[in-house]
C-alpha cells in the first residue's frame, strides 16, 4: 500500500516536472525568433556585415551564447547559497 502510494507521489512529481518543461520550452520557443531578429540587427550594425551575409548567422549565434553565458554567471552568483 505504501508503495503504491509513493509510485502515484512520484508519477504526479514527475508529470509536474515535464508539464513545467513543456511549457518552459514553448516560452523558449515563442522568444527565440524576437532574441534572434534583435541580436541580428545588433551584429550586422556591430560588424559592418549584410545581413544575408553567410557568417551573420554564426555571428548572431555567438553574441547570442555569449550574452546568455554572462546572464548565466550573474544570475548564478545573485542565487548562490550563502
């Protein structure tokens, strides 16, 4: 009985947990293509490069990690236990 308590505790956890994911994910989604469209914007008037250029794309890609990667450390650093 116990088990099978804990079994159906887990199962509502676990469903929880991928609903939470699912939804972070279409969020993700909903804010990728704006993120990508300003950060293009910024890279092209930044490099002097044409925005069908064929390295843009990579460009954007890299300013785009770089920015999350600090916003990862700073936040990281904010939320630290002390």
């Amino acid at each position: 009985m116990a088990l099978t308590r804990s079994f159906r505790k887990e199962v509502k956890r676990q469903t929880r947990l991928a609903i939470a994911a699912g939804i972070g994910f279409v969020i993700a989604y909903a804010w990728k293509e704006a993120i990508f469209e300003g950060m293009l914007k910024y890279v092209t008037r930044i490099m002097d490069v044409a925005p069908d250029h064929y390295l843009t794309e990579t460009y954007t890609a890299v300013a785009i990690t770089l920015v999350g990667a600090v916003a990862l450390l700073c936040t990281s650093n904010l939320l630290k236990d002390h």
